[in-house]
C-alpha cells in the first residue's frame, strides 16, 4: 500500500505511468494501489463525508426526461426523499441493479392514470375502492420473482356501490412460505371539521380454507402523515406506508384498499391515492413481497 504525504489537503501523486490524487486532511493517507482517486474521512478521531451536488425534486435533475449517452455514471442526491440517483445514459434511476436481493422479492408499481379518491361528506361515507398496480414489469424497478398473480380484485364498495371491479389490485401466492408485505402510496388529503375517523388505508388477506372459502384478515390501517380534522387542512404532497409479516400459501391473496367507515361526522374528509407521470416516473405507488422463509 502506497504512502502519500498530503500536507497541502490535496497532493497529485505523478509518474510516468500511474497518476494518484489522495484527498484528506491528516499529512499522511494510504493509498490503495488500485485508487486513482481515494477520500480519507477520518480527522482528529471523527468520521466526515461526502457532499454530493444535491436538486430538491427529480424533477430538478440535470435533463431528466432526453437520453444522453454522454451523462453515463453521473450521480446526484435528490433531497425530498433521501436518494441518490445516477444517470445510466438513458434516465436517471435510484434503483439499485442487484439480482441477489431480487430473487425472494415481486415488486408491482401504480402507472399514471391510476389516481383514486374517496370522499366522506356530512354523516355518510361507506366507501371502499381498490388500489391497482398496473404498471408493466420491467425487471428493473418492478419485477415478479415470486410468481405471484396479478388480477381483478373484487371489492365490496359499500351501501348501494355493490361489488366493483378494479383492475391489478389483487395479489394470489403461488409460493407458499413467510412474506413481509410493504406498502407505498403517494397521497393527497382535504378536510373540513372532522369529528370521527375519515377515509384510511388498508392491507387485506384473503386466506383459503379446505373448502376453498375464503377468510378475510385485516392486516393494517394506516394513514397519510397529514389528515386535516378539525379545521379546514390537507396536504397536497404526503404518503402513507406500510409494513407487516404473514404466513401464506398458494392460494392466498392479499388487496390494498381506501376503506372508509360506515358512518362519520365531517362537513368534507377526502383521501387520493395519488399519481401522474412524474408521480409514476419517480415515486410510484407500490407493493413490494419479500418471501422471508418457507
């Protein structure tokens, strides 16, 4: 291993062959011999980084939308939801490209036409309306290495709604085993002097029996951070997420859903499942299996 002295914060090591540039602040750093450039964060017994060059949305990345071949391995930190993209000659991407951590996990995304809402006024609501994951599986951001189906789900809408269909909202295990289910959803809220619970999320197994009847378990409710109740309030640009373990097996399903009570008392409550293309593009709606054991 190389020594280099670097007094001066930054020393450029040159030969005829191998050039070297060490960044630290101690007067010595070690050199990897493999390292054309390295960065030493220990000084004075405590750890430093990196400041990446930062945009506040993706929106903001150096020309997200066109393809340019040249900006191939460029990186950046994009700060409203702690990532680091890099730009791969065609887009930019914050998904890391690891086929081993893929291979016990199925991951469906919302496209962007998929935005839902479900609106309670005065004393009434009973609405209940299916999420559906429709975007196409890529095998980089959304992939199915579980096998698992995607379908229609059949939903109670509630009171005179009836049974509806929603498409891709549906998830029936083919491999039976332990899964952790994580749930994403980009929201929108409003309200209006609400009293009692409003609009909410849910995650819902649908387990087979051996008469091939199914029993249905609620897995999790879950809000958006922001709800606005008791004065008029929301957010435009929220989430709401998810997370739960479960035993399952072939036959299975699990549904995500806005559920809303039967009864409340709110002049208006109103929760969207959000999307758009950069919504779709960016920070999609998803839901991701992890088979954790068999």
């Amino acid at each position: 291993m190389k020594k280099i002295n670097t007094s001066l914060i930054m020393l450029l090591a040159v030969n005829l062959t191998f050039s070297q540039v060490g960044i630290s602040k101690n007067p010595i750093i070690n050199m990897h011999s493999k390292a054309i450039l390295q960065v030493d964060g220990k000084y004075n017994g405590k750890n430093y980084g990196i400041m990446l060059p930062a945009v506040t949305s993706p929106n903001n990345l150096p020309f997200p939308n066109s393809s340019n071949p040249s900006m191939t391995g460029m990186i950046a930190f994009e700060k409203t939801h702690a990532t680091i993209y890099s730009y791969d000659g065609d887009s930019w991407t914050n998904e890391t490209t690891l086929p081993s951590f893929k291979n016990n996990q199925s991951r469906f995304l919302s496209n962007a036409t998929e935005k839902v809402s479900v609106v309670c006024v005065l004393l009434g609501c009973g609405r209940h309306v299916g999420l559906g994951f429709s975007a196409s599986i890529d095998g980089q951001k959304s992939y199915n290495n579980l096998n698992i189906t995607r379908e229609t789900a059949v939903v109670d809408g509630g009171g005179a709604y009836g049974n509806e269909n929603f498409d891709n909202a549906k998830f029936t295990i083919t491999q039976p085993g332990l899964y952790e289910i994580y749930l994403n959803i980009p929201s929108k809220t409003g309200g209006a002097v609400s009293l009692t619970s409003g609009p909410q999320y849910q995650l819902r197994a649908y387990l087979k029996q051996p008469d091939n009847s199914y029993s249905e378990v609620k897995l999790s409710t879950f809000f958006p951070d922001y709800y606005g109740v008791l004065g008029i309030g929301g957010d435009l640009d929220t989430a709401a997420f998810t997370s739960t373990k479960i035993r399952l097996k072939a036959g299975d399903y699990i549904i995500s859903r806005i559920h809303s009570p039967l009864a409340t008392v709110s002049v208006a409550v109103t929760l969207t499942a959000n999307t758009n293309s950069t919504i779709a593009t960016y920070y999609p709606r998803e839901i991701m299996f992890t088979k954790v054991s068999d």
